[in-house]
C-alpha cells in the first residue's frame, strides 16, 4: 500500500519531472554560451567557503565548483581522470602510480605540479579530508613533475583506491597558499585559489557566492556560462518563491518542500529529479546504545527493526521521497548491495517474541522497561521519526521518553556522552564502504566525540576481521562476497537500524541544461551546465 | 527665555550622564547573565568544531581547548571577557574565521537599515492611523484602523512575510522575493549609486512592511486612545474655549501630548524589533546579524552570541536614552530623575 502510494504520489511529481528531466538533461541542441545561473541548496550558508576537512553538505557544495579531484565517478559507475590522466597499481597493490594532468593551472596563473599533489595528500588529505580512510597509507613520492607514487603498508584494492582519488572533498590545493600555514585557519578558505571551473569572485555573507568562468580552464571551451551565483535562502519557502519567480534556476538536495516540488513542475517550467545522489545517499538510521546491558542483548535489537513501520516513515515523513532501508549498503549501491540480509520486516508480534526470549516479558499494564529516545533535531524530520518509534516501540511495550536536541546538543549527547539508549541519526555514504559505512560497525569506529562513528559501542573480534579483509582485498569479485558477508552480520547484529533511505531531489528550470549529469551532484564542478534561451 | 533654554539642556545633560552611569551595571548584567546562559547550554563550539573537522586526537583536541582559553573555569573565562570587552575586544570567532567586531559589522548595517525603516514606517503609520481613528471616531474610518489594526496585530510576522512574497513577487513580480539587493546586477537596473540605492530600496519594502506592519497595529490603537484621552483634558478645552481652530487643537496640543504613551512603547520595543529582525532576515534572506545570531546559537559561537547581546543592549539602551530625551522635548514639564 504504501508503495502503491509512493507511486501515486510520484506520478504528479517525479514522473512528469523526470520525463521533463529527460528532454531537458540529454535532447538539448547546441549549448548556449554566456549567461549567469543562479543555484542554491536545501541547507543553509557554509562556515566557510572551503573546509579543508569537509565540513558538511554545505561547503561541500560551494568548494566543488572551485577544486577538483583527482578523479571523478561516471553516472555509469566507471571512474574517469580530472587532475589525474590516469592511475595504476603496482603488482602488490601496495602502491599506485598516477599521472598527472599536464596544462593545469591554478586561478592565480601558477602550474598545477606533483608538489601541489604530494602537499595536498600528505597535509589536507592524510590530516583532516580523508584521515580515516588512510590509516594504511605510508607516504608518496613524485619522481617528476607530472608523476606521483602513492605507497601503503599493505595492499588497497582499485575501487578503493579509485573511491580515495574521487573523494567528496579530497581536493588538490595549491602548495604555495597553504604550505606553512594552518589549513583550518588559512584565509584563503574563504576566498579559494583552485583548478576548477568557476573563480571565485565574491561572497557577500548572509546572501551568495559569486563565480565567474575559469578562463584557462584546461577543458577548452569550458564552462560554458560566464557566471555562477550560489544564493542561500534559509526558508524553503523563500526557495520555492525565488525559483517561481525567476530569481534561482536550479536548487539541488531538496530545495523546496515536497508539495512545492508538485506545484513547481505542474507548472510545466520546472522539472524535479533524484539523479544526481547516487554516490551520496541519505538515510535515517536508529543507533542502539550497548552500553545499556538491555542493548547489550541482539534480541533485543533485532526486535527494533520489527516494532518500527518504517514504510509509514517513508509515506508520511518524507512524503514518499524515502524507502525502508535494508542494510547498511544503500540500495543504489550497485557494486555492493544485496537483500540477502537479516529480513527486517514491520512485525509486531516478531518484536514481541523477540522480547520475551530475551527476558523482557510483557507483565500486564507495566513495560518491559524504558528506553531514552534522541532524536537528532539537525534535521526536522528526525523529530517527526522519533514520534513515529515511540508509538512502534510503545506499542509492544517498552515505554519511550522522547527528546529532540537541537544540533550541538545531539552530537555532545550522541557521540561524546553516549547519553541515549536509542537515536535517531543520519547518515551519507559512497559506494565504497571502507571505512565510511564499517566504521559504524568495527571496533576501531568507536572514538569518543568524533560524529557519525560507531556510537552503539558495538565491537566483536569477528567483525573487525572481516572488515580488515575486506581492506585488503583485491580481487572484486572476492571483495564483493565479503562485503555481502558484512551487511549479513551488520543487520543480524543491529547495533545500527536502517530506517529509510532517502530520496534526495533536484529541482530546476526546464532552461538548465546538463543537470544531475553527476552521481555526486551536489560535490560536482558543474563545468557543463548551461542555460536554454 | 535663555534662561529656560540653557535650563532644558542642563537638565538634558544631567539625564544624560545618569542614564550613561546606570548602562554600566546594566551592561554588566547582560554580560553576565547571557555568558552563563550560553555556557549552560549543553554543547560547546569547541565539540562542534573537532566534529566538523573529524578531530579526534586529545592532543589537538586540549591544544583547541587552550587556544580558545577553554581550559579556565566559567568564572575566570567571564572575568576575561568581560576585561576584554573593557578593552573593545570582542574575541574572535573562529566559524567566520575572523574577529568578532568584524563579523558582526559586515551583518549590522542591513540590521540597522531594517529596524529603523521598520520602526520608521510604524510610526508614521500607526499614528497617522490612530489620528485619524480619534478624529473620525465611531465612523467607518476609524473602525477600518481597528479591523486593521487587529489583523496586523493578530498575523504572525513570518507569515505576513510569505504571503507578500508569493502576492507581491511571485504572482505579481512587483517586488523581489528576498535579499538586500540584486546580485550582481541581474536585475539590469542599472549602476552608479543612485540606482544602488533606489536597489536596495526596493528590497527593503516588503521585509519593513512585514516587520513595521505589526508595531504600527499597536501604535494606532495606543495613539487612538491617547489621542482620546487627552482631548478631554482641560487644557485642550480652553484651547478650544481661546478660538483655536480643530486642527490647531488637535496637531498643536493633543497631539504632541498624546505622543508620550507612543513614544514610551518605542523605546521599549527596541529589543523586539532587534528579536523581530531574526525572523524577518530569514523569511526574506536579509543579510542582517539575525541570521549572524541564529546561525551562531546553532553553532554554539559563544563569542558571536555575546557580541551581538552586547551591542543589541547598546542600541536599545541608546535608543531609550534618546527617548527620554525625546519625552523632555514634547512635554517641558517632565523631569525625568
């Protein structure tokens, strides 16, 4: 039912939007050159232009369009050359070789070289972008201008080490801004000096960035517009009002809120997609806390998956635009889903059941016991979750107390106090599950105070073996079986409930052309997006 | 006559010198409660920032703590900052990654533009409105100002917002839907200073109706009955009784006196314009420190938080030091101690 009514829903919204979305993104004539394209985002301004350790969505978004990676993922799944023409392991795996791009320049007109790559791996890289996925990386070399040598104490398998080079914000800096300063700190993060497409211009605080066209950009006759502004409009509202009216052609992850995803493409001038967030899925997960000898129990835990309807999540949070999770791999994930996972359907009575086994049995009007739901309030459909567990969870008898923190609050509670039995937090993952979605899991994800970790406390020998194989492992095919054991184990265990997946959405005018051509779209340079007359 | 005025502005400065006196326990206790309200929060900058950044080395972690001299008690980081500010030092925030005096200046002028043309459009509307209710009372005039009045009174500010948004920008495209100019010359208005001007003028209209709409509600209604009141005291009759003309009466004795009641509102409400503003900012994207507040109350910058209490304590003590001032204008008779 709830399908059914996804589909309906979609039918008014994504259906026309994508149908639209086609003729607009693929069955456009010849791009138009010049023009300003105004775009903003479902979130708010960035603490920075540029944070060298990411930072969140919203720097992310707006220091995309400056820096480029090295490489970059395909809408198709391959991964291409930016910086990098190319990347190739030695027999051991234990080192990769890359070649560099030669021609690429910084904005202030200085050569891009293997310095600029050796500074920004061992120093943004190793230090703050990609400082847990590069626990094994033991040092590069350049053994010339153009070339690059990347070495690790043990072996890395390609689509790892692909997934490093492409990394949300593994960016290449220029060495002769950052080198001697501290990169958190260094002024330039607020007016950034990249290889990218678009230079930055100006950033009047409180409103927008404005980008102007790279000239020397090394894609000749790239980008094709002159100018690119980044608006921030704190209200969804205020989103919706500026799109309809003119004022911003293009917002990416979910700009606007659903019923004016409707109302927008019934006009016929705007099309709304969920292409684009491939390599970047969202989802709702609830954290057990096993430091509570009652989550201690996997039984327990397991009955949490069956107590909670998760498709009425799905319809009535998020209007559709979400799907119950499965596993702790995504479902677009094509590389390394699979459904052969613990079945964690709504079933009540399996809650129940679960819960007598595991020595909390129902005793007339009085609970089973009582569980302290957090739910993280940094996004507000966390909240409205929370109402929705508590009801499944009172339901077969565990009595809830529900709170919603605001965002500093959560973190503290969540991932440095561990103050919570059970909470409702988010999570965004690549393809590459090493070590963004493991960590959740392995022993070694457990650090106090750092977010989005294992803050469930879960540890078991077996699973960090696993995890250290699946490091290590570079045959693909052998890899992709280990990892179909990880989610196996992962949802048996459910230290970490999927909830929902979610949806993310883009909404532009019919006039943007190359849109959601990125599985990243949000982290992509837009250096071929262009504006129909 | 010298005499009377060099007396006036004796007295003017003598009530300015005790109002100035009373603004340094005031200021104090500002700084003081807002410090420790702020620390009590849970949360610190400090966690939110070694979570942004991935931080997760103690080493790094304390060398943070020392830097942003995190490691004193509350009450020996209070007794620096408020020794700083002695010194018109703000601290720094290391969000903007900039001093805090900075922050806040690049966001306070489009604050300052919003609350004074707001309390600007409210006075002069709600007591043109509560004139015209006093002088046509118990006609369709004046319960227009009262059925109007209550509705401006009754909507919330956020709301107002929108709704003007989608009439006047989206449906009509009078107006612009938010932000305090357009980028970058989009709008192909022109250049030069003028049109800047007549620009952000453009933008200021509907934010300042949605912000003064609500204040001019309470000022016609106050005005209305002062204006009522005070043409039934006896001064006003032997005005009356000496020939003067209505007019005369109502805009030469009436007025300036039922003034006082308005003025008295004005002063006080400066604080929640200033609070009014962070809705406002937001509903139109207004580059104005309400935003600056809300995203440093999200993010736990205590230093941007408390820079902004201060100088918004500086500006509505200064805007009631002026109202004083202004009371001892219209009415010679008051003394204020």
């Amino acid at each position: 039912m709830a399908n059914v009514t996804r589909r309906i829903f979609g039918a008014g919204v994504l259906v026309t939007g994508l149908a639209a979305g086609t003729r607009a993104s693929w069955a456009q004539g010849e791009p138009r050159r010049g023009g300003t394209l105004v775009a903003t985002w479902g979130g708010g301004e960035p603490q920075a232009c540029y944070v060298p350790s990411g930072g969140g969505s919203s720097p992310t978004f707006s220091s995309s369009k400056l820096f480029e990676r090295l490489g970059n993922r395909q809408m198709n799944g391959d991964f291409v050359g930016e910086l990098a023409e190319s990347w190739k392991p030695a027999d051991d795996f234990k080192s990769y070789t890359i070649k560099l791009r030669p021609g690429v320049k910084f904005h202030d007109g200085k050569p891009m070289t293997a310095d600029d790559v050796v500074y920004s791996i061992d120093e943004i890289w190793k230090k703050y972008a990609a400082a847990s996925a590069m626990t094994d990386y033991a040092g590069i070399e350049a053994p010339d201008a153009a070339t690059v040598v990347m070495k690790f104490g043990k072996p890395i398998p390609e689509f790892f080490f692909a997934s490093l080079l492409c990394g949300n914000v593994n960016y290449i800096v220029p060495k002769h801004v950052y080198a001697g300063s501290d990169p958190i700190t260094n002024a330039a993060n607020n007016a950034p000096i990249a290889t990218g497409p678009w230079k930055f211009k100006e950033w009047v605080r409180g409103s927008h960035f404005e980008y102007v066209r790279n000239e020397d950009y090394w894609r000749k006759g790239f980008p094709y517009m002159d100018r690119l502004i980044i608006r921030y409009v704190r209200d969804p509202a205020g989103r919706a009002a500026a799109m309809e009216s003119g004022e911003i052609q293009i917002g990416v992850f979910n700009p606007v809120a659903p019923p004016d995803i409707k109302r927008l493409t019934g006009t016929g001038k705007f099309v709304a997609t969920p292409k684009g967030y491939e390599e970047a899925v969202w989802s709702t997960s609830l954290e057990c806390n096993m430091r509570n000898p009652i989550f201690a129990k996997r039984e327990v835990r397991q009955a949490m998956f069956h107590a909670v309807d998760r498709n009425l999540i799905a319809k009535t949070v998020y209007y559709g635009y979400a799907r119950p999770g499965t596993s702790p791999i995504f479902s677009p994930n094509k590389e390394f889903f699979t459904l052969d996972t613990y079945k964690t359907g709504f079933d009540p009575k399996k809650a129940a059941s679960l819960l007598d086994g595991a020595g909390y049995p129902k005793k007339g009007n009085a609970p089973r016991f009582s569980v302290n739901l957090l739910a993280a309030g940094w996004f507000a459909e966390n909240g409205k979750i929370g109402a929705i567990v508590k009801q499944g969870l009172e339901d077969v008898g565990v009595a809830v107390n529900l709170t919603v923190p605001d965002r500093p609050t959560s973190i503290k509670r969540i991932y440095t106090d561990y103050d919570f039995d059970l909470a409702i937090s988010n999570q965004a993952n690549p393809s590459e599950p090493v070590p963004s979605t493991t960590q959740y899991y392995t022993t070694d994800g457990i650090k106090k105070g750092v977010p989005f970790r294992n803050a469930s406390g879960f540890s078991k020998p077996e699973m960090d073996a696993l995890v250290e194989k699946i490091k290590v492992e570079t045959d693909p095919a052998k890899r992709k079986a280990l990892v179909v054991e990880f989610q196996k184990m992962a949802t048996v265990e459910a230290p970490n409930l999927p909830l929902v997946e979610l949806e993310s959405i883009t909404v532009a005018s019919t006039r943007v052309q190359n849109h959601s051509n990125d599985p990243n779209y949000l982290g992509a340079s837009w250096y071929d997006i262009w504006l129909a007359a | 006559m010298i005499t009377a005025v060099s007396s006036r502005q004796r007295a003017a400065l003598r009530l300015l010198r005790r109002r100035l006196v009373q603004a340094v326990p005031l200021m104090l206790g500002v700084v003081v409660i807002n410090f420790v309200l702020i620390h009590m929060a849970p949360g610190s900058f400090l966690e939110l920032m070694t979570a942004e950044n991935q931080v997760s080395d103690p080493a790094t972690v304390e060398l943070l703590r020392k830097t942003y001299g995190l490691e004193d008690p509350t009450w020996l980081q209070l007794v620096k900052y408020v020794w700083a500010l002695l010194h018109l030092d703000f601290g720094f925030s290391y969000r903007q990654n900039m001093p805090v005096i900075q922050a806040i200046a690049i966001n306070l002028p489009a604050t300052l533009l919003l609350m004074v043309s707001s309390i600007a459009l409210a006075f002069a509307v709600g007591v043109a409105a509560g004139v015209v209710a006093s002088m046509k009372v118990r006609t369709g005039w004046d319960t227009l100002v009262s059925v109007a009045a209550m509705f401006f009174f009754a909507a919330p500010s956020f709301w107002l917002g929108i709704m003007m948004i989608v009439l006047f920008a989206v449906k009509l495209g009078w107006m612009p839907v938010g932000g305090m100019s357009t980028i970058g010359g989009l709008g192909g208005s022109g250049s030069g200073l003028f049109a800047g001007i007549l620009d952000v003028l453009h933008h200021l209209i509907l934010p300042t109706l949605a912000l003064g709409l609500f204040y001019a509600a309470i000022y016609a209604r106050v005005m209305r009955s002062s204006m009522l009141e005070v043409a039934q005291l006896d001064f006003v009759r032997t005005a009356r009784a000496k020939g003067l003309s209505r007019r005369q009466v109502t805009i030469g004795h009436v007025l300036r006196n039922a003034l006082l009641p308005v003025v008295t509102i004005l002063g006080v409400q400066m604080g929640t314009v200033l609070a009014g503003s962070v809705v406002i900012e937001s509903v139109f994207s207004w580059p104005g420190v309400g935003s600056l507040l809300f995203d440093s109350v999200s993010s736990r910058n205590y230093p941007v938080v408390l820079g902004i209490m201060v100088l918004g304590s500086l500006v509505v003590i200064a805007a009631n030091i002026a109202v004083d001032l202004v009371y001892m204008w219209l009415d010679p008779r008051i003394e204020i101690r």
